[in-house]
C-alpha cells in the first residue's frame, strides 16, 4: 500500500507493510513450531491469565532497558515475540466458545492466528495512516510503557467483568500491544536502542 500525501508518494507505508509481515513471519514460525510441541495447552489459560503472561514479559522488557542486564538469557526481541503471540492467543481465547475443545489441531490454530493476525495489521494500516507513521519517531522504551498502559487497562476492564463505559473493549488493547511490539521489534532491526 503506498501512501499519498500531497502528491508525494510515501514510500514508508510499504516498507512498514514489509516489515511488519517480517516480524510476524518469525513470530508466526514460533507460534506453529510451539503448537505442534505442545499442542494448544495454554487454551487453558483464561484470558486474564494471558493478560499476566503479557505483563511478566513487559515488564521484563522495562527492567532489562533500565538495567542493561540479562541473567536468564533471553534478550528483549525474544519478549517483545512472546507478547506478539500472547496477544493472539488472547484475541482466539476471547472469540472462541467455552464449549470449543482444548486441543486445536495445528492447521485451525494457524488459521486463527492469521485471521487475528491480519485484523490486527489492517487496523495498524488505519492508524498508520492517520498519525502519519509517528510511531517512527519513538523510543522502543515509549512503546514498552504504552504496552505496559494498554495492560493496565485490560486488567482494569476485566476486573470489571468486560465492561467499559466508554473505553474500547479487551481486544482492541490486545489489537495495540501486539502493533506497539511489532512496531518496537522493527525500531530495533533499524538499529534503535532497545
């Protein structure tokens, strides 16, 4: 998708669609190398239990670009992957029925992960758009804390039971974190401080 802004061509747009399905690309391959690991045990885990599991990874990612340190190995583009793909169990999680089995086979739980996938990249081709790819422009630290926000707000919202008054709902904010992570792994391929 290429951009137009009075009468220029804005080549950024398509470079982010390239790089945005590169990052889910490698997301993606975890995700499916996973599942036939493991099954999909984590269709166990309630909604707000994969809210945590997001958590724990950003704040992670917040006490690693404050102290430099790793002793467990795995650095922040690992944890950044991990809260792509918690938000897409999430996203599943929320649209499935009580009633859905457990155990996915691993051809519907990739058609699952590309529907959310794929409605998630059209909504951060929408914004993109409107704020003029001002995420660009962020520290990848801006973007662990927007991350950090958006889970705050999601715990708040199911502490009461899914209701907001006025505020979008759960997937929506899974829908951001899962773009804002995106967005942080993309900064840090071009060589951003992490």
């Amino acid at each position: 998708m290429v951009v137009s802004f009075g009468g220029k061509v804005n080549e950024r747009m398509t470079d982010t669609n390239n790089q945005y399905d590169a990052v889910i690309n490698r997301c993606e391959d975890i995700f499916q190398k996973k599942t036939k690991d493991y099954g999909t045990a984590w269709r166990i885990l309630r909604t707000s239990s994969l809210t945590d599991q997001i958590f724990i990874k950003a704040n992670r990612i917040r006490t690693l670009q404050e102290t430099g340190v790793s002793k467990v190995g795995e650095g922040i583009e690992d944890e950044f992957v991990g809260i792509i793909n918690y938000c897409v169990m999430a996203m599943i999680q929320l649209e499935l029925n009580e009633d859905a089995p457990l155990e996915l086979p691993v051809n519907e739980g990739m058609e699952l992960y590309h529907k959310h996938v794929n409605q998630t990249k059209a909504l951060m081709q929408k914004k993109n758009h409107d704020y003029g790819e001002a995420w660009r422009d962020m520290r990848v630290s801006s973007l662990t804390d927007l991350i950090l926000m958006k889970l705050l707000r999601v715990k708040q919202i199911e502490d009461n039971k899914g209701e907001t008054l006025i505020s979008e709902g759960i997937d929506a904010n899974y829908q951001d974190m899962l773009n804002y992570a995106v967005f942080a792994l993309i900064l840090i391929s071009e060589g951003a401080n992490a």
